[in-house]
C-alpha cells in the first residue's frame, strides 16, 4: 500500500524547521586558533585605538606656534633635543622652537601638537647639537593620528555570530582577546543507507555505487561551521539502521541519515522515526530536487533524512541543515544569502515543484550572471564540481529564458540571508 | 641621510615577483581531511556515472513493446516475476508481459527498456501471484538514468589547483580517491618586529599597543591555503633580528616579517637583507597603503617585508603573498578575482598612488555595489572589520564620484583571477 504524502513549500518546511533551531554553546579557544570560527559574544573596543595620539609618519614632533612663520625663503630651525621610537614615551618637556626625532607609531610628546614629515626637513649638526631647518608652516594638530580616531573604547566593532576572518583577528589581537569566545561547533552525525553503497576503496561491482553523500555532507558541515562524525555506512535492513540511529542519538548535536526515505520497500527511516517517538516535521517537499526530505525530531534533537541521490541530498543539506547550524553558531543569517542574477541559458523544462538547480555563479561588468553547471537530475554528481550557487524556478511556472533575473542562492558565501527569503 | 626609493608600478612588482612563483609539493590525505585543501592532480572519471544502467525511481521495469497499447481504458496486465533492491542485480531473464519491482537506483535487468513509476500501476494479487495494471504506453528508454548520461569515463571533471569543496568531494568518493593528492600547504614564516608590540595578553601601557599583525596574517594564511608558522615578535634591534630572520630560514618555504620597511631609525629589515646577502626585488611601490612593502629573495626563497601599518600589511599580503601561495597550490588563478562594481558613495581623496580601500561588497538587484568599510588610514584596523573587498583606485586620479564602475578584488572568494589585471 503506497502511502500519499502532502507535500509542503520550501518556505512552509522552512519555518517549521526553524521552531527548533536554538543558539549552541560557547567554548574558548586561543585567539591562533579563531580563525573560521564564529564569535559567540560581540567584540567590544576595550580601548579607543589608537590610545594614545600618534605619528602616522617618521619625522619630527613639534610645537606648530613655532613653526608659523615657515617659508621656503625663511625656514624656521629647530634644536633636536631627543628621540622617541615606537613603544617609547618621551619624557622631557619640548620648548619653543625644539623638535623630538619620532618614529612611526610613537607617542606624541606632550606640548607637541604636530609632526613635519622626515623628507620635508633638512637636518645638520653645528658642534654636536642637531638642527632641523623647516620651510612650511603646520596647522595644530597637523599628521597626528588622534586617540580613538579609529574606534572608541566601548564601541562594537562584530556583532555576535560573525565569521572570524583576517580583519576580525586583527581587531580581537588589538582588544586583547588571547582567548577567544566562540560557538561550540555542533557536533552532527552521519549515517548513509542503502545496500547499494561501497566504501570509497572499494571496487565497483555491478548495481552498486560508491558512497559519495557522506564525504559530500562531511564537506557541507564543515562549510557551513559544524563538525562532522561519521557513522558508518549501512545496509537496508529495519532493525539494524533503527539501532544505528538510536544508537547515535546521544554522541550528536543533530543526526542525518542519507537514503531511505522514499516510497520504496526499502526506505525505512518512516518505520524508524515512528519506532524512535520521533515527530516527523515534513515527509514531503514542493521541491526538486529532494522532494522526499524528511525531517524529525525526538526531543528537540533534529534528525535529517536527506535523498540517497547526491544532488538531492546536496540541496536538502543547504536549503535545512545549514540554518540550524549556523544558527547555533549565533548567526543571524542563517540562510544561505539569496541575490538576484541573469540566466545565462534558457532552462525551458516545467517545474510544477520549485526547482533548486546546481549552478556557476560568474560577475560580468558588474553584473551576477548565473548558468546551469552541468547535467541536471537529482541524481548528478558531476553538475557539483563548478556549483558555487542554487538557481531558484518557481513552482508553477514553464520555463526561463535566457537573459531573465532569476533568484540565486550563494554557496560559498559568509553572510548569509535572514528570512525569509 | 634619507635613503631614496624609486617607486614600481603595482602591476611591475607583481610580475616581478611571481618570477619566483612555483607549484608546490604533493602529498596525499584521507578524503575525510580532503576539505579545504587543493587539488595536486586533476580529477578524472574513473568510471561512467552511472555506471550501469539504473532507474531513477521506485517502480516496475519492463519491455516497452509490452505496453504499447495501455491506456486508461485498456489498460495492459503484467506479471511481476520479481523484485530487486538498489545494489542487486536481477538474474533472470524478463519475458513478454512480465515486470520486476525495481528501486531507485537499482540497475535495469536485461531485456528490460523502461521502467514505470509505482504511481503509476495498480498492483493487486491473484492466487498468490502479484500483478499490475499499466494505463499508458511507455517509449523505448523511458525513466532509465543511462550508463555515462551524468559523466563519461576519462573525462577530466575538475582541474588540478581546484580547491576542494562539497560537490568535488562528491566526485573524489564516486571515483574511488579513499586517498587523494593534494598540494602540501606551504609552510609560511611570521616574525612580527617593533619595540611597540605588546603580546595580546599583555595590558596596555603608555606608548605600546598589542600585536595584531600576526594574528591577521595567520588568517590570511589560513584563508589563501598556506601553513602559518609564528616565530616571535622582536624588538628593534638589528642584531637580535637578523639572528631570527637567518635561523628561520630553513624551517619556512617563505618568510613574512612586519614593520621595519620604512626608512626610519629603527627600520632594520633593509640592512637584514643586506646583511644576508638576498636580493631586493622592490622597496617601494606606488600604492596606499603599503608603499613600503619590501620584498627579497635568496636562494629563490621569498622575504616578504610587509608594513607595520595593519591596513598596509594587510593589502600587502593579498597582493604579494597570496598569489605566491595560490601558484604553490597549482593553481592558476592565483590573484585575488578582480571584477567592476558600482561605487556606493563618493571617494574624493586624490589618489597620486593606486589606491586599496578596504571596502565591503554587497549585491543590489544583481549588480556589484561596493563601500569603503569605513577609517580609511594605513594604519586603522576597524576598517577591516567589515571588509571583504579592496576598491582599486588608480593613481592619478583626484577622486571618484558614488555611482561610478570601480575595480574591485574580492577577498573571500576561491576562484581568483589571472594575471594581468
């Protein structure tokens, strides 16, 4: 008896789905070991930067009153009573037409209020004592770099949720975060099904395919922020997947299983939801390809029945999995971004379910232009190589044609999009 | 006495530089440890995909021929002799008006041409034998995923230098690369110089700010696909420098040192190299900031003497060391990806130099929109914050007006671009 499924939008699952994403944990790490991490706390200036007024340059701080009479025909010298590199503070007092040799980056000394550039000077030495001959006249406050010109102590400069990349390290070095507050990568299981399946050493065999969803999901977790423990690899036996399944429930944050979902007589994760108490959010998706997508939950732990069919399981990851992931990393853009683009090709097949397809992602004079990658079944693997992006087809409509704006979702993307879509 | 420097372009210095780019090593990871890395070979189809034929959904096989003339009132009777799961293969020998119950996936038995959807029939049984009602006629080939239709045996599907993302980990699993050959990250140098620096952990005092630098850096490592290796923050002193930049050669394929590039008192990195007998390729380059990025070699390693300035190292860095690390990665496009997007608002500074403004780039209605992400000074680090994009803008020019196409370098991004820009 085949069982009759009513299938959802995209944008219904979603949101039912989205009840039970939460914000995970926080853990410290070593600032060394931030970077791809996301921050579970804003990133707060605990100091204005600079923190104290600045050379930009290497040159000479002086008092600008001294210097206001400067001409080329009448340059205005000044005694070079000391030097200051960077790190050091000059203690001393500057008078009237005097002048501190300062460094890049070095303290301004007090009574200075301008710095004159090294190249713009002339300098000698008469018995000892340096002289420098100044030929222009500075503005107060001419090439210093002022406290808290850049950030002020107490400003947020990330909000929680952000991607730790190259400038987020530099700006939590600066603000002394040798340990970083991070989120807890949530940690999510995979189990593949299906008799079908070799290991990837394996040879082929008549009827049988290697198991390419876990490795691909293994790679989509840790894109999207999550940790990846593999399961293991099982045949379509009832009782020996709903053991693995139970099994595995108390290791993982969050479980996905690939395969077994469909109407066959083989597909038995229904039979296992149903035997765990799990509640099944969605069975059936308007949607290609991954129609079959199931998601349930036990106790608030999700369980992920991705497609055994590796375009389909692809989608279903990032269209589901991805926010709950990104969500518990505190992201709040946890969908992927979803941006307008030109159709590169026509795409003329009907898509009574809204249609998800594998696509390259290309800028051309400043506009995004998106084509189909490749081969075009659910079934695809080799459509994945060059997909950096998802063209979205509405349901209900014919076709596409070339030269359209249709809606894309980025892949490779750390922004992200907010709902909805 | 001022040390005179002449100026390079951006584009000669690059050139210059990549003289000493080469392909790296080769090593070989589990597949599990694949993601991220690059692809030392280029990925070939061991096999057709599918590599049988095989049906994309649960249903019946049969002979075509059988149901020419099914239809919704006569409908035509089969026998169904026989079932067979994803990863069987039916040995026996299907007759006229006999079908076997076939799975997704599972390979088509002999004699079979098509295959109808369980939908699709009505199944009932009759002393013990099941049967189906077919109401349509079926063409020859009808609902069968043909042997090589995804992808051909020796076809190439992804080139070496690839980086290695959720759809090529796809491929690596169904072409059997339980071990794959990836390009050895190289192992790149930090040594951060000047007696500013305090370690992160350290509390601020007067004159002294935290070393951010490094931290940066090891990102972009991390973020182009190299090893970051940090081997000390030094004060200004020539000797103790000298000694760290020499010992360190031998443990790096490259080495970055920070600040000391300038022509202050404390600027020791040109006497270092002077003093180990490496050859400068340039000292100065008509770019803001970073105009003092030096770079040296000896013995064909690289010595990046990158600014002090956060903003200026950091430019330095994409520009310089990046497509150095890209090249050892074999990959062809090693250059940070330059396209044309719309400036958000006006840039009115004249620009005697090229200039790189960190900037954020965002989509708006399928075009490229581009904003400088805040305190444009070489030194700021909050800037850097929101930047996933350099505005390029030319020297020579007094200023760009909100609305103009501006050249962009994309910053996050794994495709890249060739030379030349």
């Amino acid at each position: 008896m085949l069982e009759k499924r009513t299938p959802i939008s995209v944008g219904e699952a979603v949101c039912n789905l989205m009840k039970f994403a939460s914000p995970g944990l926080i853990e410290m790490v070593a600032l060394e070991l931030a970077h791809g991490r996301y921050l579970s706390e804003d990133l707060v200036a605990d100091q204005d930067i600079p923190s104290f007024d600045r050379s930009p340059y290497d040159g000479f701080a002086i008092r600008s009153e001294d210097a206001v009479q400067a001409t080329k025909d009448h340059p205005v010298t000044f005694e070079v009573i000391g030097k200051i590199g960077a790190g050091s503070v000059y203690s001393g007092k500057v008078g009237p037409f005097q002048a501190v040799r300062i460094m890049t980056g070095a303290e301004i000394p007090k009574n200075c209020d301008a710095v004159i550039m090294l190249e713009l000077t002339s300098q000698y030495e008469e018995n000892g004592q340096t002289y420098i001959d100044i030929k222009r006249s500075l503005k107060h406050g001419a090439n210093i770099s002022v406290q808290g010109e850049d950030a002020r102590k107490g400003m947020i400069l990330a909000k929680r949720g952000t991607y730790i990349h190259p400038g987020i390290m530099a700006l939590l070095a600066t603000f002394g975060y040798s340990q970083v507050p991070v989120a807890r990568k949530p940690v999510i299981g995979i189990i593949a099904t299906g008799s079908e399946l070799l290991d990837v050493k394996e040879p082929l065999v008549p009827g049988k395919i290697r198991n390419s969803n876990t490795y691909m999901i293994l790679s989509q977790i840790q894109r999207a922020g999550g940790e990846a423990k593999y399961l293991g690899k099982l045949s379509d036996d009832l009782e020996t997947c709903y053991s693995a399944v139970k099994a595995s429930l108390n290791q993982v944050d969050m479980l996905i299983t690939t395969g077994g979902v469909s109407v066959g007589d083989y597909d038995y994760l229904p039979a296992i939801y149903e035997k765990l108490g799990a509640t099944v959010l969605f069975n059936k998706v308007a949607m290609r390809p991954g129609s079959v997508t199931t998601v349930a939950h036990l106790d608030h732990k999700l369980l992920f029945g991705l497609s055994g069919n590796p375009s389909a399981c692809y989608v279903g990851f990032e269209l589901f999995v991805r926010p709950i992931v990104r969500t518990s990393l505190f992201n709040g853009k946890p969908h992927l971004k979803k941006e307008k683009a030109i159709l590169g090709e026509s795409f003329l097949k009907p898509n009574p379910f809204t249609r998800f397809v594998r696509a390259k992602l290309t800028y051309d004079e400043g506009k995004l232009m998106v084509s189909p990658s490749g081969f075009d079944k659910s079934s695809a693997v080799s459509s994945l190589a060059e997909a950096n992006a998802l063209i979205v087809l509405q349901g209900g409509t014919r076709g596409y044609d070339k030269g359209m704006y249709v809606d894309v979702l980025l892949l490779e993307d750390h922004q992200g999009s907010e709902w909805p879509w």
